[in-house]
C-alpha cells in the first residue's frame, strides 16, 4: 500500500516520531486490520522505551493435533508455570489473563458441522425433488405412448421387455440430465471467483468425488423411480391400450 509496486526491503518509514527500515513484509487473510500493524524486534522496543522489559502480552500457537483437550490442558499448565515463576497465588485469577482461542475454534467447528447437516439437507432434497421429476415425466411418457405398447404387446412384447424399455429411457434422461446439471454447477462454481469474499466464501468448489457420487445416486434413483410406471406399462392389455384415447 505504501510503495505500489517497488519492493520495500531496505527502504525506509516514518511513524510514532520515528524512522523505521523495512526488513520484511507479510499478507494476513484475516483482513486489513492485521496488515496494519507493524511489527518490530523486541530489543527494538526495549531501546525505544529506556531499557524497559515490560512485555504486554505473549501470543504462542500450539500443534493442532494435540486437540481441544489438549489445548485446555496446556493452557492449565501455562496458568501454573506463569504464576510460579511470578509468586502469584495459585487461587488468584485475576493475577494473568489468559485467552485460548480453541474455545472459539470448537464453536466454529460445530459451526461448520451444523452448516455442512445443513447444506446435505438441502443437496438430499434436491436429489428428491429430481427424482420425483424423473418419475412424473416417466408417468407422463407412459400415458402417452398407451397405444404403441398395446401394439407392441400385441406383436408378442413381453411385460419384461416393456419394462426394460421404459428402465432404459428413464436412466438415459436422468444420466443425461445428472451429467449436464454437473458440468453446468462446475462452471458456475469455476466462474465466480472472488465474488462471495463479503460472505467470507473464498475459491467455492465442489469435491470431484461427492459431485460424482450425487450423479450416480440420481441416475440409480432415477432407475427406480422410472420402474413405477414401468410396472404400469407391463401391465396394460393390448385390446384396452389400443381403445386409449
């Protein structure tokens, strides 16, 4: 923000009434509020401030496969040491405040949990709604060719092939449907880019395997939907279908 596009290594800053050298730069995703601050050695501060060995706060970071348990117990042991090595009774709370962010990261884990229940909700009723589509187009489809299966049953079609016929229509509307509702979200997905940042939304994609998978479970779904009115066909007599108007 402050050079444009030189690099600012080795350059210098003025601020707080004095000049700063550039020994580094960073980017924070968390937003511009963390990109504001300046960060300086400590022996820096200690010159700044008359030899001072105050230290505000101390910010540590813990290996995230120890776990929430594992974070509360080191933040009980980080309380013990530090009031130790101070002389503060082990009863006082008021002697060092500690903050340990795997509260918050736990609630926004089930957070996420909540929302992903949510979201497969949403994609298992969509799944439904399609394969209720499927099965009233099939129903639909059926009526209308009444008299050609009363022929075709009348040449010596059996009810299996019947079925079978109308089967493989319904797999073959729902693969093509399934197939082309993917490629399309894909794309969509690809081609929104940066646009979802204000909702906190960054690179939206979906799992190549889980969009596999939904299609796959439409097509078989879409299948046994389409037998309904299969067995409906089958069981159409020829002198009857060829009277349908």
């Amino acid at each position: 923000d402050l050079f444009g596009q030189e690099d600012p290594i080795g350059k210098y800053i003025s601020g707080s009434g004095h000049t700063w050298k550039v020994i580094g730069v960073f980017q924070d995703n968390g937003g511009d509020e963390e990109e504001r601050m300046l960060y300086i050695p400590y022996t820096t501060l200690q010159k700044l401030q008359k030899n001072t060995d105050k230290v505000d706060q101390i910010i540590l970071s813990y290996d995230p496969k120890i776990g929430y348990s594992g974070a509360m117990d080191l933040e009980e042991q980080l309380m013990t040491f530090l009031k130790k090595k101070k002389d503060i009774d082990p009863k006082d709370r008021s002697g060092i405040y500690i903050r340990n962010v795997a509260d918050n990261l736990k609630e926004n884990q089930r957070f996420a949990s909540i929302l992903q229940l949510v979201i497969s909700f949403i994609g298992i009723g969509t799944l439904i709604a399609g394969i209720i589509g499927i099965s009233n187009i099939m129903v639909f489809v059926v009526k209308e060719r009444t008299k050609e299966l009363g022929i075709r049953k009348a040449l010596g079609a059996t009810p299996k092939s019947v079925i079978q016929m109308i089967l493989q229509e319904s797999i073959f509307i729902t693969t093509i449907s399934g197939f082309v509702g993917m490629a399309i979200g894909v794309l969509i997905l690809n081609n929104m880019g940066e646009s979802l940042e204000d909702y906190f939304i960054k690179n939206p994609y979906i799992d190549i395997e889980t969009a596999l998978f939904s299609t796959l479970i439409l097509i078989l779904f879409g299948g046994i939907a389409g037998y309904v009115p299969a067995k409906r066909a089958a069981r159409i007599k020829p002198i009857v279908a060829l009277r349908d108007e």
